[in-house]
C-alpha cells in the first residue's frame, strides 16, 4: 500500500477533520485495541488541533497531527484507512510509544526478510515456532461458541521473533482459528512496513 508513496506526489486533497470525526476515529481506535486506554488516546490525539485528513489515491485515508504548535510545525502521519478497514497506526508511532497495547501479532524469522521487502505474511510465518497470535476461545459469542483470538478484518501490529520493535502493520485476512487450521495461504495482508514510503515520509 505504501511501497512506493511519496508525499509530494501522491497526496490529493487535504481537510481538517471535524470534531465528531474524530470521536467516530478515536471510538473505533479503542473499539479494536481494548488495551489502550481513553486517556492515552486523548494525549495521542488532543482535540487541538485536530487531525488532519489527506486522501491518497482513490480509497486511501491518512491521518496526520500537527507537531511544533498551532500555526507553524509539520504535519506528522499518525494513522491510516483504506475504505472501510480498520483504523491503523503508523509505525512511527507505535515506535514512537512503544507502551501503547495496539492488537499484536509475531511472526518467526524466517518471514521477516520477506516482511521488511513489503510481502504478506503467510499462515506458516505465525504458526511455526517464534510466531505468535492471540489465544482462541477466551471469548465466547450470546450464543455460547468461542470466538477466535483475532477475526478476520481485524487489524494488527506485526512483531518479529527476537526483536523490540514492530516491522510492519495488517489486516487479518483470515481469523487467527483458520489460520491454525489451514496453516497456508496468506495469513495477513501488509499494509505498511518498515522502510517503505510512509515510514520513510518525514
């Protein structure tokens, strides 16, 4: 998705985003990362001054902050959406507060080479040992049937084995539950990785 981005080209429009926009992305926010808490994400994302919201290419939407007070600094990305997907931070940003429990994922060694050249990250690369997910069945649905750890849509920090920081960010195309299952096929779709355009946007 950011692969190639540049944000001196690639950028269209830019908007302010309105303040019951905001809610709606701070209420999403915490909806699918039940660790970060109100107060946090009010320090990330103060009411002032508010986001600001640049499209890129047709189905694309970046979030930025600004940095240095009100009327002068740079824009800083901070998070992203395409379509109606999950609402996704920037790597930058979980490096940046790495006490921030964003929903996470590791995966083993062997896929981090393919990870950081930007491929999705196949179901072996999360099952073999040194990959991680969360545990399935911990939460039951009203009718009673375990809910798998991670759902498919949903979105994830991607860590690798052995290191501190996360590599990439991506929406789970499969639940964590056909994931064990099947244990082939693309596990998760890359959306942004380290050294790729966005991450490099300064």
């Amino acid at each position: 998705m950011f692969r190639k981005f540049d944000s001196s080209s690639d950028v269209s429009t830019s908007t302010q985003v309105k303040a019951s926009v905001q809610r709606a992305i701070k209420s999403q926010i915490l909806e699918a990362h039940p660790a970060i808490t109100e107060d946090l994400l009010d320090e990330l994302l103060p009411k002032k001054p508010p986001l600001v919201q640049y499209k890129v290419g047709p189905h694309l939407m970046l979030y930025c902050r600004k940095t240095g007070g009100e009327g002068s600094g740079s824009d800083e990305p901070v998070f992203f959406q395409e379509r109606d997907g999950p609402i996704l931070p920037t790597l930058k940003l979980v490096h940046r507060y790495p006490g921030l429990e964003f929903t996470r994922v590791t995966v083993d060694k062997g896929a981090i080479p393919f990870v950081l050249g930007g491929a999705h990250i196949m179901c072996p690369g999360l099952t073999n040992p040194g990959g991680e997910m969360p545990t399935d069945g911990v939460e039951k649905d009203d009718d009673g049937f375990e809910l798998p750890g991670l759902a498919k849509g949903d979105g994830v920090i991607v860590y690798a084995e052995g290191k501190e920081l996360p590599i990439a960010v991506g929406v789970m195309k499969m639940s964590s539950v056909e994931i064990r299952e099947r244990n082939k096929g693309n596990g998760i779709e890359v959306a942004h990785f380290l050294g790729d355009g966005l991450f490099q946007t300064d």
